[in-house]
C-alpha cells in the first residue's frame, strides 16, 4: 500500500498534525490572497484534508470543491465544513476538462509518489481541469532550507510531548526525498516526499502544461530566493 493511503486515514494522524489548525488561521488568508482570484471563481482544494484551508478560500468569495483519497479526513471536513467534496487520486481527477478557474496545493502536497512520472501526472491532471488563464497555487517547503534544517538532527529519534510523539528524518542517498517517521499512540507513520529543486518544478510545471510561473519566498508574497522557507509557485494555463 502507498504510505499516504495509510498514513492519513488513522486517528492518530490528527493528533500529530494538531498544530496545524492553528498555523491555517495564519496561513490560509495569505494563501487565498497569493492564489489572486476575484470573488465567484470556482476552485479546487487538492488534496483538501479535512478542510482546514476551506474557510479563509470561501471568506474571499471562491466556490470552493474539496478533494482528498482519505475517507476519515473527508468525514471529519463534511462534519465540520460542510462542502461539496469527492474522494479522489490525484493522478486521475473525477473532474472535467477546463471546470475550474483555479486549483489550490498547499502544505507540500505534491511529490508523494514514487515516480517522476505520476508526480508529473498529477501537475497534467491540474492542468486539464483548468480553463484557459486558470492558476495553479503550489505550496512547497524551501528544498535548501529544509536540508539546512534537517542536518543536526538526521537519523536521531527526537521525543516530544513527554515521549508520546517521536520522529527521525532522512535523506534518501540520492539527497532528493526526505522520510519522516513518526511514533505516536502505538502508532507508526512514514512519510517519503520528493523535495525537488526549484528547476526541477519549473521544468515539471512546463511539462505539464503551464505557461507563466510567478515564485514567492514566504506568505507575504516576497521575492523567492533559493534560501527562503516556502517556495510558492503560481502557474498559469495559457
């Protein structure tokens, strides 16, 4: 089974990412500003999770539909945002060709797969569902910063919570995914994201279809720089 068709449908995956609620009421309105929509647009949330990001995308007036491949976070966003929401693949959207006027990838949620070929497909497939002069928002963690990061700790189990909630990253030997293991409530998860370069998008970005690329440091729309936290990519379809 591919990690992320396990690892985000257990129950203690909500407790690891509890933090994040928190860090969307900061992110989610720069977020929807970057994705530079007017009021009335229609948007897809891909993948969407249980919805965290949903209300700051409709408080500027965007029609949004939600997507996820997991059945417990797709649970959780009905209860809690109600929205029109489809379980999905990212490789095969159930969407028609030119339906959106944007789609919306936040928190590094492209470059799950194992292939350069379905990660590819995924960008394709956001390609297809967006009209003519439609965005594409891609929200990526800074691949130099992270490895900065990531270096004194490597390969050390670190313990937080009182020990409820440990972690270890690695670096795959080719230096391009990181692996994040994670223990929590008897639990274990492990995350394997390719962390590409910014060439690497820019290139995947043109294959896939997309014309004019804007690139942002940070939420605050500042210049991108090869050392900044979060590279932010919006995409246009010619």
């Amino acid at each position: 089974m591919d990690w992320f068709a396990w690892d985000f449908d257990r129950p203690a995956y909500f407790d690891i990412y509890a933090d994040k609620a928190a860090d969307a009421a900061l992110e989610g309105p720069a977020l929807a500003q970057l994705l530079g929509l007017p009021p009335g647009s229609q948007v897809l949330d891909l993948p969407c999770g249980w919805g965290r990001l949903h209300p700051f995308l409709r408080d500027r007036g965007l029609r949004v539909v939600g997507g996820d491949l997991s059945p417990m976070n797709l649970a959780r966003h009905r209860q809690e945002r109600p929205a029109p929401l489809a379980r999905l693949d990212l490789r095969r959207l159930p969407f028609r060709d030119g339906c959106a006027d944007g789609v919306f990838c936040a928190f590094t949620s492209w470059g799950y797969f194992a292939t350069h070929e379905e990660n590819l497909r995924q960008l394709q497939e956001f390609a297809r569902v967006l009209r003519p002069g439609g965005v594409l928002l891609l929200d990526l963690v800074g691949r130099t910063s992270l490895r900065a990061d990531t270096a004194p700790i490597e390969g050390r189990w670190l313990a937080f919570e009182d020990g409820n909630y440990q972690e270890r990253v690695t670096w795959s030997p080719d230096g391009r995914r990181i692996i994040t293991e994670r223990r929590c409530q008897g639990e274990s998860f492990r995350h394997d994201i390719w962390i590409p370069s910014d060439g690497e998008v820019r290139t995947a970005l043109a294959r896939a279809g997309f014309g004019p690329v804007a690139a942002f440091g940070g939420l605050d729309g500042s210049p991108w720089t090869e050392k900044s936290d979060r590279w932010i990519y919006r995409a246009l379809r010619p």
